[in-house]
C-alpha cells in the first residue's frame, strides 16, 4: 500500500520522466561528455582541481568529516525524542524519519555503487585515462577494470539533506523550502567540486539527488499517515 501510494503520485511521476530524459540527452546524446570537456578545457586539458586544497581537502574530506558530525547530531537528538515521545510525538517522528532517510540515502547510493560498474571521467581516454567511454546501457567489456563512480557518493553528503524539507514541513513548516535549499545547494557545491576533480559526470549528480529525494518522501510516508504537501499538491 506504501509502495504504491509511493508511486501514484503525479509530482513524482512527473520527475522520473524529467530524469529520464535529462539521462538520455546527459548520455545518449552527450551532454555529460560534452560538459567534462568544458570544465577539462577550463583546467588546461588536465584535471588541475583533482588535489587542490579547495577541492579535495576542503569540499571532500572536509565535507565529509562534517557531515559525520551533522549525522550523530541527528542521531543524538533523535534518541532523546524518541525517549520523550509521548510528550514530543511529532518530533519524535520526525526525528526518526530524518535519520532514517538520511541513512538510506546513504546506503543506497553507496551500495549502487558497487554494483554498476561505470567509470569516472578521469578513468576516460578523452580525460588523461586509458578507457573508452561506455554508454550506461551497453555491456561492459569484462577486460575493463571495474569502477565505482556511479552514483555520485560524495554529493549525497549535501543532496540526502532535502530530507529536511519533509522534516520542517512537520515541525516549523515556514522552513521547509529553506531545508530544501540547503539541501540542494550543499549537494550541487560537493557534487560541482567532485566533476571539477573529474571524479563524476553531471548525470552522476542528478541521480543521487533523485534518490535522495525518493529515500526522504518515503520514509516521512512511512512515519506519517498524512500525506505531505508534495502528495497534496499534485494528486
């Protein structure tokens, strides 16, 4: 019943279809090529950002570290609300909510990961590498080494935050499209550093956003009976 409340909704519908199609023109039609040649070009014809300081040590490790930090601290806070539940139900579900999108968004990305199979720009021959670029729905040669750039990994660490736009909706509703902003614009800025390293294609980030988007709508439908304003606005 979840599932399928999941996928009735027209918004959502609507964006798989938008996905779709940025797919085929970002693969299919070149468009990620096209703007890993644009940013190559900008660097000199060489990865330039792949190890600065701004790029690597800053928005990657940085970042990250940070974001360990964020994720126990929402993690902390949800334990002491669902300690306080029946004095705190809502947040207490929200909470709840928010940490388990986060930790899905997380999983799911970095578990894709492995089991795609798709090279990094930098792994690339028309980027410095020594492979030919493979379409996402061709077969891999098997003589190819195998690679783990798809989805984006390190631009979940921003885009798994559009949760909160779910959580505010909840708890101080006036904030929940500045929770998806915060969201958005963090994973754009690790996602832009990463293609800037050569780490990742544009298409690489859209997918990840998407499947944040998803992981947080379905678990605030999992916590909440009530549909969220997403689902109301567009059913």
């Amino acid at each position: 019943m979840l599932v399928r409340q999941f996928f009735s909704n027209r918004a959502l519908l609507g964006l798989l279809v938008a996905y779709a199609t940025l797919m085929w023109m970002l693969d299919y039609a070149g468009g990620d090529v096209w703007f890993a040649h644009f940013l190559y070009s900008l660097e000199g014809q060489q990865w330039l950002l792949r190890d600065h300081w701004l790029t690597q040590t800053v928005l990657h490790e940085g970042a990250r570290s940070l974001n360990y930090i964020l994720v126990l601290a929402v993690l902390l806070t949800t334990l002491y609300y669902g300690l306080q539940a029946t004095r705190y139900p809502t947040k207490a579900r929200a909470y709840a909510a928010l940490s388990l999108s986060l930790a899905t968004s997380f999983f799911i990305v970095a578990y894709l990961k492995t089991i795609t199979n798709v090279a990094c720009p930098w792994d690339l021959l028309a980027f410095g590498g020594s492979e030919p670029y493979i379409h996402y729905l061709q077969i891999k040669p098997s003589f190819l080494p195998y690679h783990r750039c798809f989805p984006a990994g390190h631009a979940s660490v921003g885009f798994a935050w559009v949760a909160l736009y779910f959580f505010f909706e909840k708890t101080a509703p006036t904030w929940r499209y500045s929770g998806l902003a915060l969201g958005l614009v963090a994973g754009s800025v690790l996602g832009m550093a990463q293609q800037l390293r050569g780490a990742h294609f544009l298409s690489h980030d859209l997918t990840t956003l998407l499947l944040c988007l998803g992981c947080a709508r379905f678990c605030f439908m999992l916590f909440f009976k009530t549909e969220t304003s997403w689902v109301a606005h567009s059913s």
